[in-house]
C-alpha cells in the first residue's frame, strides 16, 4: 500500500512539474512579443497626443489616427491589397533570383582560392555601387516593366548573400575537415557533410540581410515608372502632397519587411536548433 502511494505521489509531482513547465514556455513565448510591442506602443500614443495638441502640423506629420484611416481606407476600395501584393511578388521574385546567382557564385568563390582571385574584386566593386545608379542602366536595357525591377531587387539581395557564403564556408574550422578526411569521407560527403552544416548559421544570417536590402531596393525599383506598389504610393503621395499617404507606405513597408523577417527567423531558429549558443531563447 505504501508503495503504491509513493508511486502516486510521484505520478502527481510529475505533472505538476510538467505543468509548471508549460506555463514556463508560454511565458517565455509572449515575452519577446511584449517587450518588442512595448516601445513602438509608446512611441504611437506619444506621437497621437502631440499631434492632436498641434505640436507636429498635419500637413508635415498627421496623427496615427489620420494614416490609418487612409490605409483602412485603401483597404476597403481594394487599392491595399493590390499594391502590398504587387510588391511582396516583386521582392519574392528578386530574392529568390538573387539567392540563386549568390549560392553559385559564392559556393564556387569559396570553395576555390583562384575563383576568388578572380571574381571577388570585381563584385565588391560592384557592391559598392548606390542601387539608384541601376536604374537609368536598367531601363536602357530593359525598359520600365517587371523584369527591370525584379533585376533590380536581385542585385540588392546578391551582395549580403555572397559575402555570408564566402565568409561561412571560409571560416569553417580545418580540423572539422580532417576528421572527416579521416573518417573516410569522399569530398561530396565532406562538402554535404561538414562544410554546408557549418557555414549554414552564416548563410541564414545572409538570407535576412539579403531580404531586408530586397525591401529596400524595390522603392528603387518602383521608380521606374511603376503604376502599382508601395513605391508607387510613396510617389503618388508626394506628388498630391498626401503626408498620410506617404507615411501609411513607409509604415507598410516597414510591417510586411518585419513579417518576412520574422519567418526568416523562425526558420534559423528550428535549422540551427543545435547550436550551444551563449543566450537562449
């Protein structure tokens, strides 16, 4: 009887722990999401009472209230969806175009010493041209339709991704690629391996990086006479003196740009679960 009690006990401390566990983790879940939401709250509700106090002019810097009726607006004539869509198509496209051309290229660079003679000086002399200096080229040479603006956003992209891929693969640890020599491991199995498992935390810190100059890089692209997007809003508000306009595009760029962030970083969280990393989440 007394066995069987303990062994009770024992089943009910379990659970108890198991369930003190739980809660744990859902308080661990919703803090980053409450402490990320605090400031940006702050900022919102302060900006929202100098406005109404005229402290900022309307016609320089409406209230938050003001913008989100033209975006509420936009949204119930349908205008929002097509312009967010347009350009979250766009970006997709050029990410994926210009990832493509960085994993060849920067796998070849940094796998081989004399690709890396060769080819590294002149793409970091091109990385060091401002995106603006694209456009006239790319309009010459493929007018003012899609393609000149998804190339557009795919140079953007390329850059930080080439550079984590060289770097990723440059910097995996020599002794990492003895063992593997030593274990009998031919140089596709070193390469699939070894080496892309410990240049991945690099690669993925280039995805987020390419993705976020991608945003940046399809104003640009816009531009280029665009009669659809959240660049094209920015230049239509400009042009019809709409500060609201303006400022509901740079906030909805900055939502949706903090969106693909987040699932980018979701997705290097669970790929690089193995990490012993010095502050976990």
């Amino acid at each position: 009887m007394a066995k069987h009690e303990g062994e009770l006990a024992s089943v009910l401390v379990t659970e108890r722990t198991l369930e003190k566990k739980k809660v744990r983790t859902k308080k661990r879940n919703f803090q980053p999401f409450i402490l990320g939401s605090l400031l940006p709250i702050i900022l919102v509700l302060s900006w929202e009472v100098l406005s109404r106090q005229g402290v900022f002019p309307s016609y320089q810097l409406p209230a938050p209230s003001a913008i989100l009726a033209t975006i509420q607006k936009m949204a119930q004539d349908g205008s929002l969806w097509g312009h967010v869509g347009i350009t979250t198509y766009r970006v997709f496209l050029g990410f994926v175009l210009g990832t493509a051309v960085a994993v060849v290229l920067g796998s070849f660079v940094g796998f081989y010493k004399k690709a890396e003679y060769l080819f590294d000086p002149m793409i970091q002399a091109f990385r060091s041209i401002p995106s603006l200096a694209w456009v006239p080229l790319f309009i010459l040479w493929m007018g003012i339709g899609e393609p000149s603006k998804v190339t557009m956003i795919a140079v953007g992209v390329f850059f930080p991704v080439y550079l984590n891929i060289v770097s990723g693969i440059a910097g995996v640890d020599r002794k990492l690629i003895e063992v593997g020599k030593m274990y009998g491991l031919s140089t596709f199995q070193l390469v699939t391996r070894v080496i892309l498992p410990a240049s991945l935390p690099s690669f993925l810190v280039g995805l987020r990086s390419g993705l976020g100059l991608g945003w940046m890089f399809v104003v640009a692209s816009e531009l280029m006479g665009a009669s659809q997007g959240l660049g094209y809003l920015l230049v239509l508000g400009q042009n019809t003196l709409s500060p609201e306009t303006i400022i509901a595009s740079i906030i909805l760029f900055a939502v949706i740009g903090k969106l693909t962030d987040w699932i980018l970083k979701v997705i290097e969280t669970r790929t690089l679960h193995w990490q012993d990393r010095l502050v976990k989440s």
